[in-house]
C-alpha cells in the first residue's frame, strides 16, 4: 500500500485471523460437539484453498526478477511466506490439539470412538479386511519412483500414502481413495460403542499383505495445487474456449502445499522434495491424516440430534407464502427476503409463475454461483419452453464454479435462451433479476447472494423484490451493458462498480465529514465480508480524524487498523462468525438525519471497486428500511459471536456489560424475523 502515514494489516495475515476465528468456533465448548467438528473442516477447506489461491499468487513473484519485484511490487514475496508458515503453523498446533485433547474425548463421552486396528477384535479385524477386499483393493494403485525418472503425479488436494522401503530403494506412492469411498468407515460392534474408522487405517491394517512387508513403514501427504486460472491474454482469442482449457490444466497446476506426516524420515522428505522439485517453502509438516475438510461427513449415531445445532427451520414469508400471484403481490408492496432464516423458494416460484403469465415477455438474470440441481435454472428453462425471451450473464470465472456455470450456460443457450459469459479481465458479481412485462409493470429481485438454493441454507443474505419502476428502468441498463448493447450504464439510482460506485461512496463519506465538520452528528455503519482497498480504507481514517463515529462489521480479511490514536479512534470493529456464513453487505449512512440505507453485492476490496461489475442498492421504502437498521442494530449488539477487530489482533470476544442481556445475533434474527412473520413486530 501507498505509504499515506497510516497504518494497514497485511490481507493475508489478516485472512488467516479470520479463519482462526472458524478455529475458535471448534474449540467453543458451548457448540454442539458435531458442529465443533463441522468448524474443524470448514478451517481445513479454507485453509487448503488459501495456499491453492492465495499462496500460489504470492509465490508467482517470486519468479520475477528482483529488480521487478522491487518496482512493480509493495511486498516481498519471501518474507510474506515466511510469515504465512509461521501463522499457519501455530494455529496447526492449536487445531491439532483441540482434536486430539478435546473432540476425541467428548466423542468418547457420547460412546463414539475413532480407532486403529489395534483396538478392533477378531470380527471386527474380519469386517475391516473385507471390506479392503472387496471396496478397496480394485481402487489402489502402486507407483514406485525411480531417481531420475519423473515421479509419480500426485492429484491436488487427494491423500496418498509415501512407502519406505529404505534408503537404497525406491519409494513408493499408494492412492488412498477417498474421492471415491467415503473417509470413514462404521465398523459393527458387539455393544452399544458406536466405532468409526479412518479409510487410511482400513488400509495400513492390510497393508503387510498387500505390500509383502511384516511392518511396512508409510506416511500419508497431501499436495494443494495452485488453483488460479492462467489465461493467456483474455482480451485476444474465444475467451470461453481459453477456460475451457484452464480448467483442464488446473488439476496440474504447480504445488502450492506439500503436507506430510512430521514422523517421516528426514532424509525421505528430502527425497522426495527433490523428485517434485519442491521448495522449503512447501513443505508442511503434520499429523498422521490430513484433509479435515473430510469431517464434513463424519458419521453420526441415529439417536445423536443432539450433538448437532437445533435446527431454524427457514420461516414463510408474512405476505408472499399465502400470496395467489407473487408478481401481483409485489406490485402492491416491496418485499424483503432474508436468507437463511426465511424460505427460499420463493425465488423459483416467482420465476415459474413469471412463466406462465401471459403479461410477461422476458426475464433476465446474472448467474454467479449456480446449485448442481437448480429449480432457477429450471423456472428458466421453463419460461423458454413457453415462448418467454430468456437473457442471461453467466460468469464463467467464478471460482471453482467455472464448470457448473458453464454447463448451465450451455443447457440455456441450447433451449433458446440469450447467453453471454464472462468479460475479458473483469468479473461480472451483481445479483440480478428482471422481469420485464407487456404492462410495463416491472419486477427487479437486487441481492447480495447468488442464485443458488443449496447455498441460500447456509449464507446470510438479503434480497430485494420491487416494482419500482425507476429502479427496474436502473437494472435494464446494466443488463443492456452486459449483453454489449451499452457501453455505459445510465443509472440513477443503482451504484454500480467499476464505473461510479467507488467515486459516489467517497462522496458520501465526504458528506458525513461536512457534517462532523460543522458540529452535527455523523455516523457510518458498514457490514461487508473484506475491507481491503487502500483508498476507501484511507478515506475511513479521514472521516474518523474529522469526528465521525464508525462501527464496521468485518466478517473476513480487514486491512484496516481500528483504534489507532490520530487515525482511527472512532472506528470500532466486530467480526460476527456463527453457524451460518455471514455474506451480506450494508452500507448506512446518518447524513444528519437523512439516513441512506443500501445492500450490494460489493466488498470494499480493489477487485470489487475495479474489476467486477457490482451493483449497490438504495432502499426507500421506509417500512424496509427499518427493518434492515433493526437487523443491523441486533448483529452490532452481538456479544456472544462477536469478536472485536483491534491492533492485538487477538480476536477477543465482545464480552456483555454488567447487566446487559446476551445477544447472539443470529438466534435474534430469527425471532426477529419469526414475530415479524406473526405480526408481533
């Protein structure tokens, strides 16, 4: 970053405390045992996919020459790694500790029990041996390396077993395949023990047969592969065709994280770093198994509901879930959804029903992240089928979702449908819907979450269904803009990146400096998943200084640093993690009394402001209004999952004042919402 005189936390270093705070949640003693175990995987698949995206990018410089680095970069890429390891490797310790010392035995508590061979009786030594027979031995393939040949290709993000037959013998690599089987295995027991095995440990139990050893020594590893789409020159050639190919090639893109077991020889590491031309800075040692991300399918008991948390069954809607005709019913009145805690399908119906009424002539819609089974895609389908005019975005840089997207753009386009992908050097992020009729009444769904209803269980959003025409006339334009007929969205309304999102936030910080300035009272609350861009970040520190009162709500990577005398005494900072994924953004502002409320697709990261198309959205409705401040006001009120954003960077946890009630924000959303749904609120 621009050295202004202000102080910044590195983004990654900063990432990796957001996931700690995913750590926390497993070493919570007050969260149901099996969610415990559920946040251990989540910090595992994150973590994998910061050294496939992340680390990857970092470690490309280093191919630069030094001088480059010197002039094109703020960062030195060996010194940040550095930094990365180090991080990464203390809280490894940590998340191995909380599992060994705290999740094994409480799963003991509750009769559950994670074995080797050597706790298992005769039939049960029988049953596993079996079971290696006839599910596992037809999957497992032996390669020995050979100095000087190429060595044997490790699949990114899948276990292996390394065999070591000696120094002045070749290794071995033995599959473990758990893509294909599942992790774990529930071995029968004569009592009432429920007993689970590691698929890795079904095999080390055969592995003297299979291998002709009495005690063959093996040691598990896992490689992570750089997952970054490398398109040569997006702005030449058929760009689609272009990923098409990347996608290919990523599953051999070059390692990013050599994870082993730490037990293995030293001179065997060496080795075997050597043959896959490794660096220092890949190699991560570990434990005896690797890939956590496999306890998201950690076996339960039957009668253990629980160890899990108890279920928010997503609420109706007061008005749309006894609604005749979805379309007639927003025409008389905007609407909110709020996702998880309210139903989803709402969404599909109303494309369905878009369908099959006779006053519609087109939908458009963005498609980001799309559902495997998808009753969108399928209400889309549907509208095609009836003679309805279909365009849609579908963005096929969407990380790993590239070829879901793709697919689906394909099934579209084949049924008739107007199907643009992805922009050269830019992301297309807006969630967006229009539903364009004869009547001219219009319809505009505007989210801040995907069109997707496996993630709409899981991610905390907010979408807007309207008939405002003015703001419908706003949606048009970026829609014409994507389809190429415009080359600059006309607004009024809708801020939309890259073009004048960034230009009107600044204006109304300005606007609440002036206001500080002049003795009013000024204030600004933002809720994003990052805050990363320097300019943005560097205006927050100016409005701070002018007396402006600031309350950001960060789920993940924040650069910026709060409480700094002479920079930003009155920021005040909270990262909100609990069972759900907190994905909306918010931005408020007083504007002395005149409150401007809007949610956005947008972070305030650089790739957001300048390399995506996003949109923000104004919210007039008064009645909607209040209840988004309301929702705000309860996830600033957290002192249960709050955890405060400071300089320590210790992640403490907003403690409750001497009599104050404990707020957990989103158990309060739901019974916000849920007496909203009665009529009580």
């Amino acid at each position: 970053m621009e050295n202004t005189g202000f102080t910044y936390i590195s983004r990654d270093i900063s990432w990796l405390h957001f996931n700690y705070r995913v750590l926390q949640e497993a070493m919570d003693k007050s969260v149901p045992l099996y969610e415990r175990i559920k946040f251990l995987a989540i910090y595992s698949s994150n973590l994998d996919e910061f050294f496939r995206v992340r680390v990857a990018y970092i470690r490309s410089f280093k191919s630069l020459r030094k001088e480059d680095r010197k002039r094109l970069l703020d960062i030195k890429p060996k010194k940040v790694l550095k930094e990365i390891l180090a991080l990464v490797q203390q809280q490894q310790r940590q998340f191995g500790r909380v599992f060994r010392e705290e999740i094994i035995p409480a799963l003991q508590e509750e009769g559950i029990y994670l074995v080797t061979q050597d706790r298992l009786g005769a039939k049960q030594l029988e049953f596993i041996h079996q079971y290696f027979q006839e599910k596992v031995l037809p999957l497992l393939e032996r390669r020995s390396y050979l100095e000087g040949e190429k060595a044997p290709f490790l699949e990114n993000r899948q276990l292996y077993f390394i065999v070591d037959h000696g120094e002045e013998k070749p290794w071995e690599v033995i599959n473990i395949p758990s893509n294909i089987l599942s992790r774990f295995l529930v071995v029968p027991s004569s009592n009432d023990d429920y007993v689970v095995m590691y698929l890795d440990d079904v095999i080390r139990a055969a592995l003297p047969q299979y291998l002709g050893e009495q005690e063959p020594r093996v040691y598990c590893v896992k490689v992570s592969r750089d997952a970054e789409l490398y398109i040569d020159d997006e702005y030449s050639g058929d760009l689609l065709d272009k990923i098409k190919a990347s996608l290919a090639e990523r599953r051999a893109g070059l390692p990013t994280r050599f994870l082993f077991d730490q037990t293995m020889p030293e001179n065997l590491v060496t080795r075997v770093r050597k043959a896959y031309g490794l660096s220092k800075y890949d190699l991560i040692p570990g434990g005896r198994y690797h890939n956590f991300n496999d306890y998201f399918g950690f076996p339960i008991p039957a009668d253990k509901d629980n160890l899990h948390d108890k279920p928010l069954i997503p609420l109706a809607h007061p008005r749309l879930e006894h609604a005749a005709f979805l379309l007639k019913t927003i025409r008389e009145q905007d609407e909110w959804l709020h996702f998880p805690y309210q139903k989803y399908n709402y969404i599909p119906r109303l494309i369905k029903e878009a369908a099959n009424d006779p006053d519609v002539h087109t939908l458009r819609i963005t498609l980001y992240r799309v559902a495997k089974q998808s009753d969108v895609v399928d209400g889309l389908l549907q509208a095609l089928a009836l003679g309805k005019k279909v365009e849609v975005f579908v963005e096929a840089k969407a990380r790993f979702d590239e070829a879901a997207n793709l697919y689906w753009g394909e099934e579209l386009k084949k049924a008739g449908a107007d199907v643009r992908f992805s922009f050269p050097g830019i992301k297309v992020h807006s969630k967006l819907l229009l539903i364009e009729c004869s009547n001219n009444l219009n319809i505009s769904y505007l989210g801040t979450g995907n069109f997707n209803e496996q993630t709409a269980r899981t991610y905390a959003d907010h979408a807007l269904l309207t008939a405002n025409q003015e703001l419908a006339f706003d949606v048009r334009q970026v829609f014409e803009l994507l389809m190429g007929r415009l080359i600059l969205p006309a607004t009024k309304h809708l801020l939309v990146a890259p073009f004048d999102l960034r230009d009107k936030l600044i204006k109304k910080i300005n606007r609440e400096i002036k206001h500080a300035k002049a003795g009013r009272e000024a204030f600004i609350r933002l809720k994003m998943n990052s805050l990363e861009e320097p300019g943005m970040i560097d205006k927050l520190y100016q409005a701070s200084n002018a007396g402006v009162k600031i309350q950001l709500i960060i789920r993940g990577i924040c650069c910026l640093v709060p409480g700094v005398k002479g920079q930003s005494e009155n920021i005040e900072v909270i990262s909100v993690l609990d069972r759900f994924l907190e994905h909306a953004r918010i931005y408020y502002f007083f504007n002395d009394g005149k409150e401007e409320l809007f949610t956005a697709s947008a972070d305030w990261m650089s790739r957001n402001l300048f390399r995506r198309v996003e949109v923000a959205i104004p919210i007039y409705d008064p009645r909607l209004r209040r209840e988004l401040i309301d929702l705000l006001d309860i996830q600033w009120s957290d002192n249960r999952k709050a955890r405060i954003i400071n300089q320590e960077l210790d992640n403490r946890y907003r403690q409750p004042r001497p009599g104050e009630r404990l707020i957990r924000s989103q158990v309060a959303y739901y019974e916000y919402l849920s007496k909203l749904s009665s009529g009580d609120v």
